[in-house]
C-alpha cells in the first residue's frame, strides 16, 4: 500500500474542537464535497440537511434566515441578494402571463417602477389603490387579482395601511398578500399574524442597521409557496452571500437595542420639528397630527418607528441650503443606519415620477427624510435645528 502524496492546494480539515465556537464562523466555501455520491444525493433531495453548493444554501444564510423567520412568526424564510431581489422573486415565482396585481399607491420608489414601468413588459398589470383608504380597495382588488402589495408604514410619508379592511376585501380574490415590513418591523407588525401570505423585509436597513451590507428576506407559513421562491432564486442566481448574511446576524443582535433608542429619539423629534416656524408639515405615527394615529396606535402597540419626514417651507433653495448647513448628518439614499441620516425623496428615491404624481402621494419638492439613529438626541436635534435657521 503506497504512501499518501502532500499537496500544499490541497484542503486541511477543520480541526476538532471540545468546545464550540460563540460566535458564528464565516463559511465562505463555494462547494461542499462528500463521502460517496449517495451521501450528495440524500442532502441534494432534502433526506438530510445539509450543503451542496453556496448559490442553493449556505450556512450564514440559513442561521439568518432562519433568525428573521422567527422575529416576523414565519414558519420558513430566505433570503436574497436584496430588497429589491426579494420583491422580484415574489413575483417572478408566483405570476404568470397576465396576472394582475394590486398595489398600494404608497410604496419604495423603486418598487412604484418595478410595478410601472418594467413588469408590464412582461405582461403583468398592475392596478393601484391608497392603502390609507379602504373605500378604494374594492376597485383595485377582483377575482383576477393574483398578488396585493402593501407597506404598512409608507415610505417617505409614514402613512398607514388599513390592513384588517384590506384582508377582508383581499378574501373575494385567491390572491395572496405580500408586505413589505422594512419601516415598521417586526417589533411594530407581524403580517403574518394578521392574514399576510407573504412578508419581505429590506435587511440592508434596520434589521442589520449598519449601512455596510444588501440583503432580502421573504417569510412565509406556505412551504409550496416557499419551495417555489427558493427553486427561483437558485436559478436566477438572486441568493445572499454568506459575508452579507454573517454581517447582518451580527447586527441583529443589536436590532431590538437599536429601534427603541431610536423610536425614542424619533418622537422627540417628530414633536420639535411639529412646532417649528420653517416647517410646513412633520410626517410621524406618534403624532396626534398624523392622519392615521389612532390607527397606528391600535396596529403598532405604540411602536411608531424610527423614521420622521417634514415639509420644508420656501424652494429647492431653501432645502438646498438646508442639506449644506447639515454637515454632520450624512446625506444619502439609504436608511436604518446606526446615526441619523436623510435624504429628499423627490431628487432621489421617486425622482422618476412626475411633479404631479409626487404631489399626488404627498411628496413635495421639499419634503426631507430623516432616518432617525441612536446618539444623543440634544446632538441630533442641535444638528437639526442649527440647519433649519440656515433654510
């Protein structure tokens, strides 16, 4: 019996341990090997868990979906490349040819031109209502209706969705309702728990909450439903990488720590900015101005979020001026950071849509979206109103 020959590209194996790592190991293997082709196919055909090949599954991603699932009272989840990927997922695994959806008019930017402007070439029709008026539902919402739409926080607005009303009429249809749970999270709403077929989450922002990462997350309590999601994101490549996923678990940890400081310092906010003389309007769930406070109070369990958006008096001068004087709050389009952050919607996130279809939604040429963080709130707020005497 012939010696066995060394190769330095060969791999070691992991080395045996009594005790067990705290935190959890980066697994950045592409390919998984195995003992004998049986071995393979018994984790390939689901008989035992296991991996095969990172863009199917991974480690990292399986303990973060598996993480969120049970934050949103999911029975299983997945995650994607993104936010966006996500919403693609769902709709590419579930519609076929001629399918209608229904979708709140309130929505992401880039979601309105998903729905707008790049599914109806592939013959998908979307038909639009206000999630904040029930009275037009019945409308957008038929028996041809295969997927409904909805935020339950807007976004940049902060408007509610009348969801009890909205599953009511959704029952006359065999659609299945998607939400989009990434400004009121879980600790504000769990749409499964409330008649939703499907939940997303933007990971990028508050549930990881550190700006240096993408990712998506769908849950659901239907296994075909998730079977055909995951069969679509192996195919089309839409899967998270293992990095992004041990990046996020990370700042997970940190999530329900996170959000409350937050939400402090967001209604403390809200409620300065409401009684400002260069302030035409504050958008907040906690504020008894907001339209649909009694709602949010009934919905959220006093979680009204970590996000507060305004209308500035004057021009695009004045909210010009008004970023400059902001140098120490970072101007971008993202949100959920750790700091607070903002960003005018109208110039980036739905700056697509016309003067008068922003208007129509609420959304002035100077309307600013703050992304509230956890410092101090007397330097946020200094920040804050140090920049409105410069507007």
């Amino acid at each position: 019996m012939s010696k066995r020959r060394k190769s330095i590209v060969r791999r070691s194996k992991t080395p045996n341990s009594p005790g067990a790592p705290l935190s959890t190991p980066l697994s950045t293997s592409v390919m998984y090997h195995f003992q004998s082709i049986e071995q393979q196919i018994s984790v390939m055909d689901k008989e035992v868990q296991g991996f095969t090949y990172a863009r199917y599954a991974n480690p990292n991603s399986t303990i973060l979906a598996d993480k969120l699932s049970w934050l949103e009272d999911a029975k299983g989840g997945i995650l994607t490349a993104s936010g966006m990927a996500a919403l693609s997922c769902v709709f590419l695994a579930l519609l076929e040819k001629g399918d209608t959806i229904a979708a709140s008019s309130q929505l992401y930017g880039q979601s309105l031109k998903m729905l707008t402007k790049m599914l109806p070439r592939m013959g998908f029709e979307t038909k639009f209502f206000n999630s904040s008026d029930p009275s037009t539902f019945d409308e957008a919402i038929t028996s041809k209706t295969k997927i409904i739409f909805v935020e339950i926080v807007s976004n940049p607005v902060l408007r509610l969705t009348y969801f009890k009303e909205l599953v009511e009429v959704a029952k006359k249809s065999s659609a299945v309702i998607l939400v989009d749970n990434t400004f009121s999270t879980p600790l504000g709403f769990k749409p499964l728990n409330h008649g939703a077929t499907l939940v997303m989450q933007s990971v990028t922002k508050i549930l990881s909450g550190h700006s240096d990462l993408n990712l998506g997350y769908i849950g659901t309590n239907d296994s075909k439903i998730l079977k055909d999601i995951d069969e679509l994101i192996s195919n089309f490549g839409f899967n998270s990488s293992p990095f992004n996923s041990w990046l996020a678990e990370r700042g997970l940890h940190t999530f329900e720590l996170r959000f409350e400081k937050a939400q402090e310092n967001a209604g403390k906010l809200a409620k300065i900015l409401n009684n400002h003389p260069k302030i035409v309007k504050v958008n907040y769930p906690g504020l008894s101005s907001h339209p649909e406070h009694e709602l949010a109070k009934e919905m959220l369990n006093g979680n009204f979020g970590t996000m507060v958006s305004f209308v500035l008096k004057g021009d695009y001068t004045n909210i010009n001026n008004f970023v400059k004087a902001a140098k120490d709050i970072p101007y971008g389009p993202t949100l959920g950071d750790v700091a607070t952050t903002m960003i005018v919607p109208s110039l980036s996130s739905h700056r697509h849509l016309s003067e008068e279809e922003r208007l129509e939604l609420g959304i002035e040429d100077t309307l600013v979206r703050i992304s509230v963080g956890i410092e101090s709130f007397d330097i946020i707020r200094d920040d804050l109103l140090d920049a409105l005497q410069e507007a």
